[in-house]
C-alpha cells in the first residue's frame, strides 16, 4: 500500500512541476509583445510618437530598446527632427527608465555611429 501511495506522490509532483513551467512559458512575453508595449509606453510618457526600434536586446535586469522618435515636424519631411532614445525594461515589459541619446534631422546619415550604436 505504501509503494502505491508513493508512486502516486511522485506522479503528483511530476504534474506540480510541469504545470509551473507551462505557467511561466505562458507569462513569458515574446518580443513582438515587448517592443509593442515598450513603444505604447515611450509615446504616453514623452508625448511623441515612436517610428521605429532601430536597437533591441535581452539583458540581465530585462530588457534594453533604442527607438526612433519624431520630436518636430518640417517642412521638407526630411528637415523634421528625429530622436533615438534608450528605453530599459524590466523583465515584464515595463518601462523603467529612458533617455534621449542623440537628435538628428531625418535626412540626415549618422557618420560617427559605426555599427548602428
């Protein structure tokens, strides 16, 4: 009786863990979710609508983005001003902190960034 009774525990245990990690696969957030919200929360905070994410990593602390803003429209569309800004998110997705990193008009090449950094 005791053998079936620990086979039944350990049966148990192996749903406990299996179920635990289906749970943290499914809070998982995937990348596209990421960038989707870090973009919603960049326009909320600043006001300013983000273009593109020209940079995006997994890091230690959660997450770091460099996303292209328009901060003033011209006229040409090519003298408006552009932004790139540093966005850190934590693991969930949340925002916790950013800064403007360099401003440019949009027609302009960036010659002293090598590598896109």
């Amino acid at each position: 009786m005791s053998n079936t009774k620990n086979t039944s525990n350990t049966q148990n245990s192996q749903e406990s863990s299996k179920e635990a990690e289906s749970d943290t696969a499914e809070d998982r957030l995937t990348p596209m979710q990421v960038l989707r919200h870090a973009r919603t929360q960049l326009a909320e905070l600043t006001g300013m609508s983000a273009e593109s994410v020209s940079s995006f990593e997994q890091t230690e602390d959660g997450w770091s983005l460099e996303v292209e803003v328009l901060e003033l429209v011209r006229v040409p569309d090519t003298m408006s001003l552009m932004a790139s800004y540093q966005v850190d998110l934590d693991p969930q997705g949340e925002i916790t902190g950013y800064r403007r990193v360099r401003r440019y008009e949009r027609g302009r090449a960036d010659s002293h960034r090598a590598g896109g950094r």
